[in-house]
C-alpha cells in the first residue's frame, strides 16, 4: 500500500490523508486564465523569442528570457498568495427579501513568513449569483484580515452558501489564477415587508380581553402584608398608617389584544404563476402587519391550512412570525385552517392583497 501524506488543507484547516503519487491538480485544484494584458505580453514574447532564434542576436535573446522569468515568476509568486487561506463568512442576524444585507468575510493567512498580496474572494450561493467581491490588498502572516459586502435576497426562504472563489493577479498582472474553497452554510431568510393600510385603529373593541393574573399593570388587584422582597414604591402608605403595619398594592396584568393573521395557501395549479405572485404579496403584506401590530402592543399569531405559527407576545421581535412566513409553501392538500387562539380579532390576509378568484376560501 502507497504511504500517504499529512498536510493542512486551505479550506477546512483539518488534517487531511492525501496520497503523493496523486497529481498535482488532484491534490490542489486551481484555474487559470489570461487578462488582457497578459494575452499581449505574452504574444509580444513568443514574436520576440522568434526572432531571437531566426536573427541570432545576444540583446534579443537576453530580453526573451527576461520576460519568459517574469511569467515564470508570475505563475510562483500567485500561487505561495493562495496558499494557506482559511476564509470564513459571517452572516448577520436578520435578512429580508428584496433589502440589502451586509456579510463578512474573513481571510486568515497561514503562513509563517510569507505575505498574500492582492486577493480577491467572491461568494457563492446557490441560484442567486452575486457579482460583488471582496479585495484584500494585503494579509500579513498570521494575521486576518476582514471585509464586507452588500448582497440582496431575491427570495424568502433557506439562501445556501456552497463555496467561494479566491483570485489573484498577483504580481504582474498577467493572469489570474483562482481556486474553489467549499464553505457551506445556510441563512434564512424573512419575507419582503410590504407597507399596507392597516384596520388597526379599529381593532380596540375586538379581541381585547381583561388580564386576571398578578402582575406589573395599572389597576389595583387587592391589598396585602408586605413582604421582603415587595418593591418600596409599591407601599399604600395611607393604609399602612391606618392598619399600624406595612401593607402593599398587588397589581393585576393587563392582557394585550391578540391579532390572528389567517393566509389561505392552499393552490389547485402549482404552476399558476399568478396566483404565485399574489401568494407572495400576502405573505408580505402579512409580515408587515405582524411586525407593525407587535409594536403596538398586540400580540400576533399567523395561521394557515394545517399549521399555526407560535404565538409572539406583544412587544417581542417578531422573529418566530417571520420564520413562520419564511418558510410557508403553497399547498395542493385541501385542508381546514388552523384554529386561532381564543379572544383574538382574526384577519384575513384576503384583504390585505386581493388573490386570483377563484380559489378556495375558508
């Protein structure tokens, strides 16, 4: 059996078996194109080397290999600037279809002595091309440096990173040589918000509910003895001096309204691309809606055929809604709509955007 040989792979850092007698394009994959300039300057090389061999002259000869070295050194100096590069993305907390976003990339240099010059790293991901790319005029050994760009979702849903191109044209321009480095990852990402007139103002009178519970609120519950761990503020002092003993206020919460976002998914033609689109705009104008209710302090919850998404207090990030609408896929299965909480103002996201006629409604 053939040895193996250890060495430290670019893209995972993890030690890897990989077997000396493979070649080299096994062991390290890299492309290589001409830019312009080089095209011509290698032209004007081959021209000159020519007539170097059919005229005999000495100065000819020196020039010719003067600029076969500098293609020579070329294609060494590229290739020590994309070794050893570990390259990791750092993608933000929050992404919304059809709005810019901001992704890190971060490029580590490895090695011991030698600086990579004049890098360029383009991410991939899957279906959605990107032509933005990040420079790095210089990574000095051990050390990392770090770069953004601007990258905008066309769609809701799971975006998959599967890779990145790392070029240079390191030092003379001549070529650019690049190479592959598989880096997945995956982003969800949150529907478009689609600003919408919103029945809200005459939501008050439906749906509120009156809170029992103990809690931090307005109205007085009952009174009671003070206890240890009672806040001061909330002494009746009046009553305490008329009792001869501390006596405090117990408040009752007050329960916010509740708001049910229903979306009717169900679609007899998948390839219906106009109730697709209508699809969309409901899901959109519904993340609207649930993000503008929050704020008002409603609580929200979204249900569709089959399914329900968790219900988000009043106040709290909307993003359990959102994730919900991220991932909500139209349905051929005719199914009931999932029950609202009680004591909530259901919403048809019917009225929010008008679909195609014609289809099932609850």
């Amino acid at each position: 059996m053939w040895p193996l040989r250890t060495r430290r792979t670019s893209d995972s850092l993890t030690q890897a078996h990989v077997p000396w007698y493979l070649p080299r394009d096994r062991r390290y994959r890299r492309h290589l194109k001409f830019t312009r300039e080089g095209r011509v300057f290698v032209l004007v090389t081959l021209g000159l080397g020519f007539g170097a061999v059919n005229t005999g002259t000495n100065l000819m000869y020196l020039v010719f290999g003067f600029m076969l070295s500098l293609i020579i050194l070329s294609g060494i100096l590229s290739e020590h600037a994309l070794r050893k590069l570990e390259i990791t993305r750092r993608l933000p907390a929050r992404a919304f279809a059809g709005e810019p976003m901001l992704i890190e990339v971060a490029v580590e240099n490895f090695k011991e002595r030698l600086v990579s010059y004049s890098v360029e790293v383009e991410d991939h991901a899957r279906d959605q091309p990107n032509e933005r790319r990040c420079y790095f005029l210089k990574i000095a050994p051990r050390s990392e440096q770090v770069a953004s760009y601007r990258r905008v979702p066309s769609r809701r849903g799971e975006l998959r990173f599967v890779a990145f191109r790392v070029a240079t044209r390191f030092p003379f321009a001549l070529f650019e040589k690049w190479r592959e480095l598989g880096a997945e990852d995956s982003l969800l990402v949150y529907p478009a918000r689609l600003p919408t007139e919103l029945p809200l103002m005459t939501m008050h009178d439906h749906g509120d509910h009156v809170g029992t519970a103990r809690g931090r609120g307005t109205e007085t519950r009952e009174l009671r003895e003070f206890r240890s761990h009672d806040e001061p503020r909330a002494v009746h002092w009046r009553r305490s001096a008329a009792l001869g003993r501390l006596v405090v206020r117990e408040f009752e919460r007050e329960a916010g309204h509740l708001l049910s976002i229903r979306i009717d998914n169900h679609c007899q033609d998948p390839n219906d691309a106009r109730w697709q689109a209508a699809f969309e705009e409901q899901i959109a104008r519904s993340a609207y809606l649930a993000e503008y209710a929050l704020g008002r302090g409603y609580a929200v919850e979204i249900c569709a055929r089959g399914e329900r998404s968790p219900n988000v207090a009043a106040h709290a990030p909307a993003d359990p809604a959102f994730r919900f609408l991220a991932l909500l896929q139209p349905s051929s299965e005719h199914r009931e709509f999932a029950q609202p909480s009680a004591g909530g103002r259901v919403l048809e996201a019917r009225a929010l955007g008008d679909p195609p006629r014609g289809r099932d409604a609850a």
